[in-house]
C-alpha cells in the first residue's frame, strides 16, 4: 500500500551540478538506501527533487522527504536539529540538514524562459524555515514549493533559515539577523542581471521585523555592496503575515525562560515586546520607506493558546489561555488602502501561514497578490534603475551644518514624528514648529531635517527659505539647478509650476520640504509672481491667466511632507491646514539651557551658579543664551558670565545693548536673519505695526505694565469685545504675550491676565523709544491705571492686588505733562492707602508723599483732591507711628476742608475724626474728646444714629473717654458702645 501519510523534509547540498537531474537523483537514493536498515528499506518511501542552488551553478540542491519517519542514520538531526550529517555518494560527501539555514530554492523555474522576480519567505521567531509554511493536512502541502511551482513557475521561489530557536543558546539581536540576512542576499544577487531582479517578500511574523530592518539599514548604507545599495530599488512588494511591528505578546515566552537565570533570548524579547521603543523608531522608517511599493498585511483574526508547562510531559505547550498573539493595529501598518491592503484571516498566529490546498482562502490572497506583483514588477523595477543612472542622486539641501552639540527639543522632535506618522494615514502631510523668534524653531528643523535624511539616504530633504515671494522663488530654482530640470535655465519657464510638478510626481522619490521663516501669511495668499511669457511657454494658456497664490505651489503629493517654522500661528495654520498639525516651541527648561550655555563657552565649577542664573535670567530662549554665550566666549578672561550677569542687571540700557550685540553670529542662522535677539523680536513687532495696527497698540500698551497678570479690561481702551479679540489674537500668535486665569472680584471674576516674556517687553520698549513713542504709551498707561485702581475698600481688595504690580510700575515714569502728573497722583494716592491698609507702611509713606507733591504742584493747596492726599497721608504716617507730622498732616486737611466744603460735610467731619485719633495718640486727649464729640454730633445730625459711620464716632469717643478715667461720661459712651456691638470695621474715619 502506497503511503500517503507526511513525513519530513531534509536538504541535501554539496551535490553536482554537472550530472543530469534523474542521475543525481538515482545517486541519492542509492546512498540513502545503502544507510537504511533493511526493515526501514520496505518502510519508508523516500521522495527526492533536485531544485537549483541558490548560491552558484556548480552545485545543486535536494529536498528529500521520508514518508514513514525519519531514518536511524540520520537520528542525530533529530537529537539536535541545527547539525548537519553527511554522507558518502560515489566520490562526493554530501550535507543532510533539517534546519534550512541560509537560502532554498523550492522548485526549479520554466526552462528556456526568463526569471520574472525572486520570491524569499522569512519565517517568524522558533519558526522552521521550510516547516512553518507547511500545512498540517495528511499530505502535508508546502504551498511555497507545492503550489507556488503550478501558479508561480516564473519565480525563483526561495525559503530563508536562521536560527531563531528559543531553547537555543543564541546571543542574537535583530541587528544580528539583519546582518545575516543582506549578508546572505549578496551571495545570491551577485550580478548586476540579480540585482536588477525584482524582489518579492513573504514575512511571517518576527521575519517581516527582520525584513523591515534590512530594507531600511540598505536604504541607510548609501556606499555599501552593490546589491544592498540596489536592494531597496529592486523590491516591489510584500506579502506580510502577522508582523508585529508594534511589538509581540511575550509574557509566556518569558515564563518558559524564567527558570534560567541571564539566558541570552531575554535580550530579544526586550526588542520585540509590546511599546518597543527600537520596533516603535523601526516602525517610522519602514512606514517612510515603502509608501510607494506594494504592500499586501494579512491579519490574524483567531487567537493562539499561551504556552503552558505540562508537568507529566516536562515540557511547554500551547495550552494555556487564548490570546491574540498579534491585534491588527500591530499587524497593520495603517498606511492608506491605495498603498497597503488589508486583508483578515480567519486563522491563529501559527496556521495562517499553512495551507492545505489551493483553495484556501488565504492561499488564493496570496497567489492573485503574487501574480499580480509578477505581471506588473519588471517593467516599475526596470524603470526604476534606469531613472536611478540618469537622474542626480538624492542630496541633503539644508544650508546649515548640523549642531554636534544639539541640545534637548527631543519632545517636539517626538511630536514632529508622530505627527508625520499619523499623517501617514492621509499620504500627503505638514505639520508646523510656531513660537516665539529665537526659540529654536529652525534649529529642531535643521536637526530633524539630518535626522530624517539619516533615516532615509533615499530622500531628498529640500530647504526652502520662506520670508518672502523672492526668496521662496530662488529656493525653487535652487531645486531645480540640484534635480536637473530640464528648461531650469531658460528665463521663460514657470520655475515655480516646473519644480512643483517635479515634487509631485511619485516616480521621483521621497522629499522632505522644510519651510523655513513663513511668518508673513500675506507670501502665501498672494500671487506669485511668474511672468506671463513663462506661463505660455510652459502652455499653461488660459487656465492660468488669473493669479496663483504662491501656498499652491506647495505640492501635496503622497511621496513628500513639508515642515513649516513661523512665528505667526495663523500663517502656520493656513500652511499646514489643521491646528493639531502646530507644534508650539516654547523655551528651554533651565537644565537644557545651561546645557546650551556650556556647549557654546567654558563654565567651571566655581561659575555653575553664575551660569545657572543666567539662563534663568535669560528665560531659556535659545537665541538670547547663544549670544549671552558668543559675548562672553571672544571677551574672557575679562568678561565671564559673573561680570556678565552683573552688567546686565545693572539697568534696562545695558540689557538692550547686550541682548542687541550684532558683532557676533551663528553659522546655523539665515545670513538675512539677524542673530540679535532684540532685533529679532522687533522684526515682528514691524510685521505686526503693518498688518494689525490695533494689535501693535495693544502691545505697545501692555509693555507699559508689569510684565506678568494683565488684566484685559485695563486694556480695552474702547475697543469692542470683538477689534480688542482680534488684536489679542495676534499677539497671540506671534507667541508674544501669553495667558493665565487668575480670580478677580465682582465684574472681573474669572478675568483672563496675560503676560509677556520680559525679553520681549524690553525689545517693544527699545522699538518705542527708538521711534519717540514711549511717552505717548506711558501717558496712555497712567491714564488707564487712575481710572481702574480701585479705592481701597476691604470689598476691592483683590483688585488692588492684581493691579498693584501694574500701578507700581506706571508710578516710576516721570512726566512733564499735567493730565500724566494728575493720574500718577491719583495712582498714588490709592496705591498708597491700599499698601498702608495691607501693612506696607514704608512703601506707602513714600508713594503717598509723592501723590500730595504732584497735587500741590499741578492743583491748589486747598483742592479737594489735594486735600484727599494730604489726608491718607496722614493716617498713613500715623501709622507709621510718626504722630507729630501726621498731626499736621490732619490739620491742614481739616482746615482745607472746612473751607472748601464747610463744616457739617461728611468730608470734613471724617477729617475731624482722624485728627481726633491722632490727638488721642499723642495723648491729648481733651482736644481729641472735642474731635471726636465733634465729629459724633455732626454725624448724628447729617447721618443718623445707626450709621456705620456715627457707630465708629461712638466708639472713638468711648475709647477717649476710658483713656481719660473717671469722667462722667464714660460710663454712658462705654454703655453705648456695648450696645451695639460694633463689627471691627476700618472706614477710613
């Protein structure tokens, strides 16, 4: 009886490739049955094919199978599969191996007709480089080699082995098997015919890892071997079974391993495990790198038991729980359907790479996927080459060397790729650095930029300058000179619509565009300036006789992204469409800007300190550290970041003529930008004054006030809810001010404060000055702040504490102007009486000093407001504990008031009041018992008894009395006093 049952499959090498296959075969098995017992000769059924050497054609390959078992000559294989046995046949030893290493052919091709591509299979983690494709029916189908050779004759179909065995011993990393495999590719590709010979993958699994690492390390390596330099080129498609490109579910794996201590496999499951960060990078690249082949991911959709040790067999065995081994977000790169075809089987994370016959739904996938690679491959692969002989190789345009000691930024570098990755999904994709000027947005896209073109030699990386329609122009024609356009020197060619064509063909390869100073949205919306003649030749016609905005020269194509850097978010948005594809750049941390500061100049040990508050003084923007850094460096040992430090808090003039040194520059800065940061930040404050006046008015006025909490009411200035909206949103997204919630009282509850970055406050200063406009907003400023600063009341005590940074810095400008003179008084004099009732009595003797000089000065002597400041004065001195002048102080507001306002005004009678509390610390009590009975009745008499007022006379009264002893009206008044039970409550009386 014929035996049908399967048996396993070994490989033969060392044969001759100068005998005829029927010879080579009949040797064979005449060697294998002189091995045999005789009780295996009527057993077993050996079945041989002789199939080329994927190597050389001096030798030939056998795949021999044993239906019936596997001889006892060859019963060391089975105690250790990764040996190899050989034997004598005639004058030759051959090799019999179960472990497949290196590559098989698996059939031979059509004689007398040409290669179409060669197919490799890459197996997963303890796979079998033959086994795992082999399906578990009674005949145990190979579909690479059984089907393949019926459906796929025009192929060299080949497997490829490595040890991957988990019992084994092995040290290997995926560094370590992707070296092995390009170094086996070169063996079989040897020749230039081979390496022109499109490639089609088949990866099941930890061998699709492989196989991403090899394909982007050849990509890498731009002077290497010819065939890993052409590998890239040659590949057209994939078929990938499983991959885990996101990590695989290794924690039985690791149970089974857990037993002994240090075993080499542990430092390969770290690589492979779910939120690899190295498969998480492999990831990017790979993604990067086969947008543009074709790209076939099958997932599984059954699940796969976990290992589980069996202790009556003393071994592991999937029995455990079910699990999917591989989840369709691991297994799918997510790239769009026009680019990667996603197909589901039905199957667990072993069986769905073995298929008993050709009907099998995944084997039909597999085989219409193939056929088509083969139909379409030669002609795109042949193209390929040829353009890669007559076009220029993909260059690094970027003008600027990479900074060795780039420092920090790896958050937004992150951001970029992750925003990149997603995009992936839509093809075509931007995305926008935006801060402040002098943040570091062009240097993280000068690092990126080198990171990205280390990632990918393949790509070209493009630097286009974008602060205005000229400069945008020549960056294109600069591209067009680097690609060899042809028509680039003919004066008439639209250079603008010749190189964006150029960009958006796919054939051309991948390109990363960085944009680069796109501040002024106003480029981009207006028409590029391209002559008409150049449109004719072109043969545009018609179609292009209305004007083009210069944006729609910026391709969208799948096979390129663009990286914008701007100050201007609005600008920004409108180039990268979407504000979830901004990335804000705001300013180093401390620790990365000292970082800086010590890869630019020298800092010892004894200067850490002086160096450390120097970049906090300095607020971490890159380009105030670097030239803070470049000032210090070409001037020590006479200038060191103490004596620097010490100049620049000395006054606001040597922090603007420090920060606005232009003598020294940064190679990786534009020569049309200017390395001064002061300078930088007016160039935006220019940009603003021209395209939002109202915006430049408002942060000419917020200069004015503290730098940081900014109410926005002080700020409205009659502007509607909407122009003071407007305006703030500029400021806004130029990165120059910022927001902050902080808790007002009554109308301001939840009020938005805004801030600015004290840098920028002194370079708007230095911009006001420069053109005679400080006086204007400082006027503006007192104006503001007379009208706003509440008068103290217990109920106005949070909005004192909010404007009180902001009135103490108006009150230091010093004007000619009466009004100005005026409103700094009356800034005073509230500030004043709100800083004696928070305590701060020094603080408030001299701001109120200052409030009635003003007055007297501008006003009469005897004017009620004069009179006002005369008055607080007073208490506050009396607070002071300076009586006597605080005495005189009283008196003469009395006396002015009793002139101005008579003697019963509620005005007068509170200036009574004060100057009988004031007698009464002096101890003059009769005159203060006459103050303040004085001041009872006219208070009785004009406000009633149950007054607040009235109440406080009462109780003044009382107390002057109980300090007196034994007069007869202690007793009523104290009485009285008890009565009401007066709430401590100061009313200024």
């Amino acid at each position: 009886m014929a035996i049908t049952k399967k048996g396993p499959v070994l490989r033969v090498t060392g044969l001759a490739a100068s005998q005829p296959d029927e010879e080579l075969t009949a040797s064979l098995k005449a060697a294998i049955n002189d091995n045999l017992t005789n009780e295996e000769k009527s057993k077993t059924d050996v079945r041989v094919a002789i199939v080329p050497s994927c190597y050389n054609d001096e030798e030939k390959v056998a795949l021999v199978e044993y239906r019936g078992g596997m001889p006892a000559f060859l019963s060391a294989l089975i105690a250790n599969p990764l040996e190899e046995w050989q034997v004598e046949m005639g004058d030759t030893d051959v090799s019999f191996d179960q472990h497949f290493f290196g590559f098989t052919q698996l059939y031979a091709s059509t004689p007398d007709a040409p290669v179409v591509a060669d197919v490799i299979a890459i197996t997963g983690l303890d796979g079998h480089a033959y086994g795992s494709w082999q399906g578990k029916g009674n005949l145990g189908r190979m579909w690479l080699r059984d089907f393949l050779s019926e459906d796929l004759p025009c192929c060299r179909t080949m497997i490829y082995g490595y040890n991957s065995k988990l019992s084994s011993y092995g040290v290997d990393t995926i560094m370590d098997y992707g070296r092995g495999l390009l170094e086996e590719l070169k063996k079989i590709r040897s020749t230039e015919e081979l390496r022109q010979r499109p490639l089609f993958f088949i990866a099941h699994s930890f061998g699709g890892i492989i196989l991403a690492h090899c394909l982007v390390k050849a990509a890498q390596i731009t002077e290497d071997h010819p065939t890993i330099a052409a590998l890239h080129r040659a590949t057209y498609g994939m078929l990938l079974f499983g991959i885990p490109h996101k990590g695989l579910v290794v924690d039985d794996i690791r149970k089974m391993l857990a037993g002994e201590d240090g075993h080499p496999r542990r430092a390969l499951l770290d690589q492979i495990r779910e939120k690899s960060d190295l498969l998480a990078s492999q990831l990017d690249n790979f993604r990067n790198l086969i947008e543009d082949r074709k790209l076939v991911s099958f997932y599984e959709t059954g699940q796969t038991r976990q290992l589980q040790f069996d202790s009556e067999g003393k071994r592991w065995m999937r029995t455990g729980e079910f699990i999917t081994a591989v989840d369709s977000d691991s297994a799918l790169l997510q790239l769009p359907d026009s680019t990667e075809e996603k197909i589901p089987l039905d199957a667990d994370h072993s069986m769905m790479v073995k298929f008993d016959n050709k009907n099998t739904r995944g084997y039909s996938s597999a085989r219409d996927k193939l056929r088509q690679f083969a139909r379409d491959a030669t002609g795109v692969v042949a193209g390929r080459f040829a353009r890669a002989q007559n076009r220029p190789k993909p260059s690094n345009m970027v003008p600027f060397p990479r900074d060795c000691a780039f420092v920090g930024r790896e958050d937004v570098l992150a951001k970029i790729q992750e925003i990149h990755r997603n995009s992936a999904l839509r093809g075509h994709g931007r995305v926008a650095l935006v801060g402040l000027g002098g943040v570091g947005k062009s240097q993280i896209a000068i690092e990126y930029a080198y990171r990205a073109r280390e990632a990918a030699p393949h790509m070209w990386v493009f630097w286009v300058h974008a602060s205005n329609a000229a400069r945008f122009e020549q960056a294109y024609r600069e591209i067009a000179v680097r690609v060899e356009l042809p028509g680039h020197d003919d004066p008439k060619t639209d250079i603008l619509r010749l190189v964006h064509n150029w960009l958006c063909d796919e054939r051309n390869g991948r390109w990363l565009m960085i944009l680069d100073n796109a501040d002024d949205d106003r480029v981009f919306a207006s028409a590029s300036t391209t002559n008409d003649s150049g449109k004719a030749a072109q043969g545009l016609g018609p179609a292009w006789e209305a004007a083009v905005p210069l944006a729609s020269f910026l391709p969208q194509a799948a096979s390129g992204w663009i990286l914008v850097t701007s100050r201007d978010l609005i600008a920004a948005v409108n180039l990268v469409g979407a504000r979830h594809n901004v990335v804000q750049v705001e300013p180093m941390g401390e620790r990365d800007a000292l970082t800086l500061l010590k890869s630019k100049m020298q800092v010892d040990e004894s200067s850490e300190g002086d160096a450390r508050a120097l970049v906090k003084t300095l607020e971490g923007i890159p380009l105030a550290v670097t030239q803070a850094a470049a000032y210090i460096a070409v001037r020590e040992p006479r200038i060191t970041c103490s004596t620097y430090l010490e100049l620049f808090r000395e006054s606001v003039e040597n922090q603007a003529h420090l920060l606005n040194d232009k003598k020294a520059r940064d190679i990786r800065r534009d020569a049309s930008s200017t390395s001064a940061v002061i300078t930088t930040w007016q160039l935006s404050f220019e940009q603003i004054r021209k395209t939002s006046p109202d915006a430049a008015d408002l942060l000419s006025l917020m200069t004015m006030f503290d730098r940081h909490g900014i109410p926005e009411y002080v700020l409205y200035e009659g502007r509607s809810k909407l122009q003071f909206t407007e305006a703030v949103g500029t400021l806004f997204h130029f990165s120059l001010i910022r927001a902050q919630i902080g808790e007002q009282s009554g109308k301001q509850m939840q009020e938005q404060l805004l801030e600015m970055h004290g840098l920028v406050q002194l370079a708007t200063r230095k911009w006001l000055q420069g053109h005679g406009q400080v006086d204007v907003w400082q006027k503006a400023s007192l104006r503001i702040m007379a009208s706003e600063f509440p008068s103290g009341q217990h109920e106005t005590w949070a909005a004192c504490r909010t404007l009180l940074p902001h009135s103490t810095k108006v009150l230091g400008y010093s004007m000619e102007d009466n009004d100005a003179r005026l409103n700094r008084a009356t800034i005073a004099t509230y500030t004043a009486w709100y800083l004696m009732l928070m305590g701060q009595y020094a603080e408030a003797e001299w701001i109120g000093r200052s409030a009635v000089a003003a007055r007297e000065e501008v006003l009469e002597l005897e004017h009620p407001d004069t009179l006002t400041s005369v008055s607080h004065l007073g208490t506050v001195l009396e607070r002071r504990g300076k009586y006597e002048e605080a005495e005189a102080m009283h008196r003469r507001a009395l006396e002015g008031y009793k002139k101005v306002l008579g003697l019963e005004h509620p005005g007068t009678l509170t200036s009574v009041s004060q100057l009988g509390s004031v007698l009464e610390r002096r101890g003059k009590y009769e005159e203060a018992e006459a103050m303040h009975r004085r001041a009872l009745e006219g208070r009785e008499k004009a406000l009633g008894l149950e007054q607040p007022y009235t109440l406080t006379s009462v109780s003044k009264l009382g107390s002057v009395l109980e300090r007196q002893g034994n007069h007869p009206d202690t007793e009523s008044s104290t009485a009285t006093l008890n009565r009401w039970r007066l709430e401590s409550l100061d009313l200024g009386a």
